[in-house]
C-alpha cells in the first residue's frame, strides 16, 4: 500500500485528488493539507507527515507564493519521503528544472491523463524520477559534442561508477537525447551493441531509466550536482 499525503492551495482540488487516489486498491490518501497550513510547525508534526507517508503529492491549484520556502519546508519535515510537484498551470519550462533541482522527483501537469498521475506515484514510490524529457534535455544542453567526449578521456583513476570509456560516451550520448540508433552510428557499432552497453551501465550506476541515467550523468560527470 502507497500511503499518500497530499498538500495543496486549492479546496476543490484537495478533495477531487484524494478521491481520486483513494478509489486504487494500492493507494491511500492518509492526510490532506491546505497550503497556509505548511509552514506552521505543530501542524506539520500532527499531519500526516509525523506518519512517515510514503510519498506526498504537492499540488497547486494557481499561483502559489514563496512556492520553494513552502516546498523546502515539507522536506525539512519528511526529508526521506519522496514529494510529486503537480502543476495546474502552464508553467514556463524552469519550473520543472526549479522544482526537481529542490528536491521533488516528480513533475507534471495537471492536463496530462488521469492515469499518468497515478503512473507517476507508482514510479516514485519504486525509486524513480517522473519528468519530462524535455527537462532531461535541458540537464545537458550545455555540453557539445566537443565537451561529451572529452568527458570520455578521462584517466581511468577518475571515472566515477566503473564505466569503462566506451560506457562514458554511449551515457553521454543517451543523455544528450540521442537514441540507440542514433549512438551506434556515432560511435560505429550496431544497435544491439549499444543495448548491451546501456544495460551494463544501468546495472553499474544503479538506476532504470535514461532519464535516471541522465541525472546521474548531469551530477557525476557534468560539473556540480542538481
């Protein structure tokens, strides 16, 4: 069971998310919270965060003042609990950079599908990090094609994960954009080959995904972390 704590600045959507949560067998909503309620310590430790919920959906409904104050103030409280940033609006592209890069591991917009909301609390909840590729590119979007591979020079003393420099390239490619194609005609192999490669880097950097692949990069080969 995902037990869920839910926080937002809109009445109407505080309700309409919670029955909406709760109407999924692994889903339990096990608290509620009002924005102007978050900053106010003693009702943070009698909310559902002195529960320890296993995820909290952080969700607005308009414009939402001192929005990292706010977000930052939720982890301080529950620094383990992974937080999803729901956005009813059309937020300009920073934002999901912004939100993520504070801590949450989920961004997304209340126009997508039902049902990709409760995807996104899923892979949460797993360990994994719901974004939008287009912020995946945005991660690497300073490093050409000059910069990649000079990443992919590096003396092996100073690779971190123990990638082998073929792995570095085919990582900072996928983290470029580019797909499994595209890669092995970069870097003259076949496509089965480059699969190969990415599952070996998957298991030895410890994560499931590109975009997750992507993070690990932008942190661990890109300069200062998120």
């Amino acid at each position: 069971m995902i037990n869920v704590f839910i926080i937002c600045n809109c009445n109407i959507l505080l309700k309409l998310l919670g029955r909406h949560l709760s109407s999924f067998d692994d889903i339990s909503v096990i608290e509620t919270l009002s924005h102007n309620e978050i900053e106010q310590a003693d009702s943070l430790k009698k909310t559902g965060l002195a529960q320890k919920p296993d995820l909290t959906l952080f969700a607005s409904g308009s414009q939402w003042p001192d929005l990292k104050k706010k977000l930052l103030c939720v982890r301080k409280h529950s620094p383990n609990t992974p937080i999803i940033f729901l956005s009813s609006r059309a937020e300009p592209e920073s934002m999901e950079f912004n939100i993520i890069k504070w801590g949450a591991k989920g961004f997304l917009s209340s126009t997508a599908p039902s049902e990709t909301l409760i995807k996104a609390v899923r892979a949460c909840y797993a360990g994994e990090i719901w974004a939008s590729r287009r912020f995946a590119g945005r991660i690497m979007d300073d490093l050409g094609e000059e910069k990649l591979f000079a990443v992919a020079r590096k003396s092996r003393q100073e690779i971190p994960g123990r990638l082998t420099r073929q792995e570095l390239k085919v990582i900072m490619l996928i983290a470029s954009g580019f797909r499994n194609a595209e890669i092995g005609k970069k870097l003259f192999i076949s496509e089965s080959t480059v699969k190969t490669h990415i599952n070996r880097i998957f298991k030895k950097i410890n994560v499931k995904n590109r975009l997750q692949a992507t993070l690990w990069a932008a942190k661990h080969l890109a300069g200062p972390p998120l």
